[in-house]
C-alpha cells in the first residue's frame, strides 16, 4: 500500500475557514415586495433612455467665446498706468505726474469703451433656442408615466421619437430660415415639443388602461390611435430635418458659387 504524501493534507471539512461560507449552498433570501415594486418602477422609468432635456442640455454647443479686442485691451493697461500715475502723483504731490495719469486714464477708459462698443454693435444677436427648458421638462415628465404602460412597439416609437428631437436640437441653432426651412417650420417643432407630443401623450393615459387594448372609435384601439399618431408627428419631424439638411447644403452651394467667382482666369 503506498503511504501518503506528508506534503499534502486531507480534511472532509474546509481547511480554510474564511473560505469555508463559499463550499455551502447557501438559501436564498426572499426579497421585499415593495423593494421589488420599487425596482421594477425605475427599470420602467428608464425603458425609454435618458431624459430629453438632459441630452439636449449636453449636445446644443455652446456659442464659442470671441477673443477680447485688442483696442480694449490697450486701453486697460493705457488705464490702468494711468491710475498709477495718479497714485504716484499723490505721494509725491506732483501736479506733472497727476494730469499725465488723468490723461491716461481718461484715454484708456474711452479706447477701452469705443472698441467695446463697437464690438457689441457689429457681433450678431444669438439664437433663440428652438425648445425652452420648461417644455423639455413637461415631455420628460409625460415620457415618464407613459414608460411603464405602454407595450413594446410604442416603447419603440417613443424611444425613436426622442432620438430625432435631440438631433434636431443639435443642428437648430445653426438653421437658416429660408424656402427650404420657413418659420412655420421652425414654429411646427417647437409647438411639436411643447404642444403636440405631450397632449398626444396626455389623451393616451386618460384612457383606462383595461381598455386601452379594445376596439373603440372606427374598429380602433387606444393603443393603434396612439401608434397611428406618433407615426403622423415622426413624419412631420423628419420633414423638418430634411427642410434643415437642404438649407445647410444650399448655403454650401453658394459658398462653391462664391468661390468659383473668384477664381482667378
């Protein structure tokens, strides 16, 4: 009979005790039917992705800073030497010294307010925001309650509509109204996210959910109502969003028009 290995030991219980939980099948423990609650109520909040505003808020570029005048910043320091010359010229009681610094601050504050000012006269108002912040919000919050009620085809709708709302608040601020893009349109999307889609939604949920499924007005659902006119506003978006591409490729087309006339022959 070979011996055994002194080098090895054999034990018919863990030999590591720390270690030893992790051998035992351990029970599971039942978990809280509120807490379950609690967590299927989140997942369904955020079946349909982030919130609009937030996305929003973080892809709108914000406007790039313009570099200060350098008229004005001449006339700062211009200014400010000034103001220490009549500093000086009060410690020494020097009457040359003091009307030096007045004459320099005075001249450096005026340089300094001129090239400000012409500044402000020539740089372009900004924007206006296509969607304001209160709106988003009120989507959100309809997007919300609607997550856990609604089957997955419109899940899917909604989740699509969102994503072409934020690309089209990406490239709003750089849209020209033109005959590709009018007013009307710009006014369509904006009333679309304030107006449209939150009282399409609103209309959804006053329906009682046990009978959202059935036939009701014209051998239709609440639900095909619901899918029909989400498709409807879907459409008029990317129309939208077509209107938006054509005008940014027709001022590409007269930039080229522009170019070729200066070509030299």
């Amino acid at each position: 009979m070979t011996q055994p290995d002194p080098n090895y030991v054999a034990a018919d219980r863990p030999v590591n005790r720390r270690t030893a939980g992790r051998q035992l099948r351990l029970q599971p423990q039942p978990v809280n039917s509120a807490v379950q609650a609690r967590l299927a109520a989140a997942q369904a909040r955020n079946r349909l992705g982030p919130a609009l505003a937030g996305q929003i808020r973080h892809s709108v570029a914000a406007a790039p800073r313009t570099a200060m005048p350098k008229r004005a910043v001449v006339g700062g320091i211009l200014a400010a030497a000034g103001a220490i010359a009549l500093f000086l010229a009060l410690l020494q009681a020097s009457p040359l010294l003091a009307a030096a610094g007045a004459a320099a601050l005075l001249g450096g504050l005026a340089l300094a307010w001129r090239s400000l000012r012409s500044r402000a006269v020539d740089s372009a108002p900004a924007p206006m925001p296509l969607f304001d912040e209160a709106s988003l919000l009120a989507l959100d919050a309809a997007l919300e309650q609607m997550a856990p009620e609604v089957p997955e085809p419109i899940a899917v709708q909604l989740t699509g509509l969102k994503k072409l709302i934020v690309r089209i608040a990406r490239h709003a601020n750089t849209a020209v109204v033109d005959e590709n893009f009018t007013m009307d349109d710009r006014l369509y999307l904006t009333e679309c996210v304030r107006r449209y889609l939150p009282d399409t939604l609103q209309s959804y949920l006053a329906v009682p959910r046990e009978q959202r499924d059935a036939a009701m007005l014209e051998g239709q659902s609440a639900a095909q109502l619901l899918s029909g006119q989400l498709d409807l506003l879907r459409a008029e978006l990317e129309k939208r969003e077509t209107g938006m591409g054509r005008s940014a490729a027709e001022q590409l087309l007269r930039q080229q028009r522009f170019l070729q006339s200066k070509r030299s022959l």
